[in-house]
C-alpha cells in the first residue's frame, strides 16, 4: 500500500494556491508548516491514517525542484461534472492544461479524466469511473 506522494515545488504559495482549488473539494485537509504542506483526508480520533497523504515540499537537497518525466499523480473526484469543475479551479488557480476532461479511449468506457500541471510542472490527474454515469459508448 502506498503510504504518502511528496512532489517537490520552488514555490509553496502557488502550489498552495494551485492545490487548494481542488483538494479540499476531496475531503483532503491542509497542515502547513516550515517543511511544506501536508494533506490527508479526515481520520475520526483514534482511527489510523487514511492511505496515501499527500506532501509538497521544497527538495530536501535545496536544489530547484524539477517534475519527474513520466511521474503522475492521481485523484479520484465523486463524478465526471467534479472532474469538470475542479480541472477548470485547478487551471484558474495557476495549472496548466494536459488533457480536458472527458473520455479516452486507451481506458475503461467508464473512465472519465483531466490532466493537469502544477505551477512547478508536476503532472495531476483528476478522475471519475463512476458506472452509473454515462460511459464514453453510451
């Protein structure tokens, strides 16, 4: 089981600004502090964590943070209109589009996506398979 995704950025106020635009419409909370934000879904008192959080920092070496080439991070979104809704929050928070959403057709007929970059470069998915929903043959 994947624990925790830390992406590296040069910038934390524009990545905050970039991942709160969608996180939070998630159910992800937000912890900052001097490492970097840190955000996790909500876990009732005494519970364990829920698995993977989600970590942006400066890089640990100090050098400028580079996005990994093939590296992908992906969330899933409750339907294709929050997929919708939150690829054009991420793109007026300082994304960049890499694919509107919609359907492709390399994946599962239900299989609805966004691509996006962060304001460093790292590349964001945003997703719904939801069955009850209309499907890319439907």
């Amino acid at each position: 089981m994947i624990s925790y995704v830390t992406v590296g950025v040069d910038d934390l106020d524009l990545a905050q600004r970039f991942y709160d635009a969608f996180l939070p419409a998630l159910g992800y909370g937000l912890d900052t502090g001097p490492e970097g934000l840190s955000y996790a879904l909500p876990v009732p008192e005494g519970q364990p964590s829920v698995l993977p959080e989600f970590y942006v920092k400066p890089t640990f070496d100090g050098r400028p943070a580079s996005a990994g080439n093939g590296s992908m991070v992906a969330f899933e979104a409750r339907s294709q209109q929050q997929v919708r809704d939150l690829h054009a929050a991420a793109l007026a928070a300082g994304g960049s589009d890499e694919g509107a959403p919609g359907f492709r057709a390399s994946y599962g007929a239900h299989f609805y996506v966004s691509y996006l970059r962060d304001p460093q470069g790292n590349k964001i998915a945003i997703f719904s398979s939801d069955p009850t929903e209309p499907g890319r043959d439907d």
